[in-house]
C-alpha cells in the first residue's frame, strides 16, 4: 500500500512539472515568433547632391621660409652665450659674445686720431687763412703760400681717413655682439664658449624662422595637367588654393595653408614642378625638415551625390546599400562610385538624389524584409 502510495505522488508531480516545461516552451516559441514578426526600426537618410571641391594628396615636406647661420665676422674668444639651445629668440637680441676689449681699445684709438686730426685741420686752415692776407701783401712768397693751402688740403684727408677708420672700428666693435637677425628658434651652439673664432669657424648656431612656415610639394607633369584642368591654378585675382597639412600620425593640422608658388619650369632631372604654400605655425606644432602629405583643393565646385562609406556593405556582385522601397522593405541596391571625397562615396551610377538609405543596423538586415524608417538628416562638410 505505501509503495503503492509512493507511485502515485511520483506521477502526479512528473504530470505538473511536464505541464510548467510545456508551458514555458510555449511562452518561448511564442516570444521568437513574436520577435521574427516584429518590424525592426532602423534609421535613414536621403541620398543628396552636395557641392564640393575636388582634392588630391601629395606627398611635401615643411620648410623655414628664413633660416640664417650665424658666423664670427671677427677673430677673438668667445665670451659668452646669452641664450640656451632651443629658445625663440627675437629679431636684434644680442645672442653671443665676443671678447671685446681688443676692439674697444681700436675704437678709442680711432676717436682719438679722428680728434688728432681735426685738430691739426683746424691749424692748417688758420695758418692758409692769414696765409691768403699775407700773400696778398708780398708778406710772404708764393711758394710759402702753396704750401700752406698743401698742408691745409693734406689736413682734410687725414680727417677724412680718421673718419673711416673711426667707422670701421665702430663696425668691428659692433660685431663683438652676435645678434638675431630674425625672429626664429635658434638650435645648438656648434663651438663653445672660450673657445676662439675666426672669420673661418664657419656656423656659430643657426636661428630657423618658424612662423609663418612653408610645406613644398611637387608634381610630376600628368599631375600638372590636372591641377591646371581642375582649377587648381588659380588666375592672377582669383581665390587662393587652399590646402591641407596631414601629419605622419595621420592627424590633420587645424590651420588651413595657402598655396601661393609654383615654379616656372619642370625640373629635366626628376621631371617635377615645385609648389609652395605658407601656414600659419603660432602653435609651432609643424617642424621644417618634417615629411608629411599634402591635401591641395580645387577651387572648382562640383555637384555630387554621396553616401557615407560606414553604411555601404560590399559582396560578389559589388558595393551596396540598403535602400527603403515604397512598401517598406529593405532591399539592397548596388552602385558604381567614382572615387572618394573625405568619408563619402561619390556616386557614380545606381544611386539616384532621393533614395532612402539605411544607415543603422545594416548587418542584422535581411533582404526584402519589413523595416520602420526613423529618417535622419545626413551632414557634409563642404571644403
């Protein structure tokens, strides 16, 4: 009888638990049939015509636009130093020192004889000058009297090479102190204080010019075509190319550059033109000697239709995006597209102006199955 009892209890609770397993497999298969029929939102954006400006990238490099070495125009020891390596320095800032005291002593010297002679000019002119009433009197010979206008005249050119050599050892004084002839950043000292210089030590230091700052580029001559068809050329009254800087990090320097040089000719040894354009460098983020590439635009506007790469998915038969029909299913339409222009595909062909595009949950997406539209304005920037 109890084991009899036992069975009993045993079946009834197999029965419930099979009845609550029943029950939750059915409230799950109704759950995954629910979420296969519902209707995914997804957003979308218009296919749009947008002006912009054609560009290529050229591989240039940052240059000074003034670099000048400072050299010894004297001989003597050098003194001191009145900057440390790496400082901006101002245009007229005294930045070396030569030893002084050997041109000082010239300068003094050249004041006095200047003095010495002046003196002896003045004497010279009194003595032609009673001379003259003397003469006239028979007082004193002719003879003594052409030497007296003799030693006046010799007077006037002693003065006259006092004067000269005063303003040559004002000159070499003068070079006693080295000074900035720009405003720049001014690198190592290549000879060391105490050390003595000649007009032949050749570079002192060097001050490099560091804003404004060039970046030069060149083209070979299919490129030279281009830009002159793409109005990358302007005429003499037009608007200047502009251009951009990208870094060898791939970071695109904030300041626009100005295109403002190219040369006259094409190099017959690399088969090259230059071209030039100046950027403001007050961050002084831009090293001259530093290798970057160049992005030059045209100032021709162009009418284009875009789609944002990040929404475009690609198979066998090509590049595509998910467009939205007049019964709202998804379905995937290919295009041709002629080149990029900063994040966009530039449509060629398959796209039209107006079609709606899926811009979210592109991967999840089944063709021809039902979406919910939510539409977004889609943004570009225009160069």
């Amino acid at each position: 009888m109890k084991k009899l009892s036992t069975i009993v209890i045993i079946a009834i609770l197999a029965a419930i638990a099979f009845r609550f397993i029943n029950i939750k497999f059915g409230e799950f298969q109704r759950t995954k049939i629910a979420k296969a029929n519902a209707v995914p939102s997804v957003e979308v954006a218009f296919v749009e015509e947008h002006d912009i400006s054609k560009s290529i990238e050229i591989a240039g490099r940052i240059e000074s636009t003034d670099k000048v070495d400072l050299v010894a125009r004297i001989d003597g020891y050098l003194q001191k130093k009145h900057f440390s390596e790496g400082d901006f320095v101002k245009k007229g800032q005294v930045l070396l020192t030569i030893e002084p005291t050997q041109y000082l002593n010239n300068l003094n010297k050249a004041r006095a004889d200047l003095e010495t002679a002046k003196a002896n000019l003045y004497k010279t002119t009194r003595d032609y000058e009673r001379g003259a009433e003397l003469v006239k009197k028979d007082f004193i010979s002719k003879s003594t009297y052409d030497s007296l206008y003799a030693d006046k005249l010799s007077a006037a050119a002693s003065v006259k090479a006092a004067s000269a050599a005063l303003a040559e050892a004002q000159r070499n004084y003068g070079y006693t102190k080295i000074k900035s002839p720009i405003d720049g950043k001014i690198g190592s000292l290549n000879i060391q204080e105490g050390n003595y210089v000649t007009v032949a030590s050749g570079t002192l230091a060097t001050v490099t010019k560091t804003n404004p700052i060039y970046v030069k580029y060149s083209v070979d001559s299919k490129q030279f075509d281009e830009l002159k068809n793409n109005d990358f050329l302007p005429q003499k009254g037009q608007e200047p190319v502009k251009v951009d800087v990208i870094l060898s990090n791939g970071k695109v320097y904030p300041i626009k550059g100005t295109q403002d040089f190219f040369d006259n000719q094409i190099s017959t040894t690399t088969g090259t033109i230059d071209f030039r354009a100046t950027i403001d460098n007050s961050n002084n983020e831009l090293i001259p000697g530093d290798f970057v590439k160049v992005k030059v635009y045209s100032n021709k506007i162009n009418k284009v239709a875009l789609v944002p790469q990040d929404v475009a998915l690609q198979d066998s038969n090509g590049r595509f995006v998910y467009t939205v029909n007049e019964e709202g299913l998804a379905v995937p339409k290919y295009f041709e597209d002629m080149g990029q222009y900063e994040n966009y595909w530039i449509i060629k062909k398959g796209l039209e102006v107006g079609d709606k595009y899926i811009t979210t949950g592109i991967t999840s997406l089944m063709p021809n199955k039902k979406v919910k539209p939510i539409e977004q304005q889609a943004e570009v920037e225009n160069k």
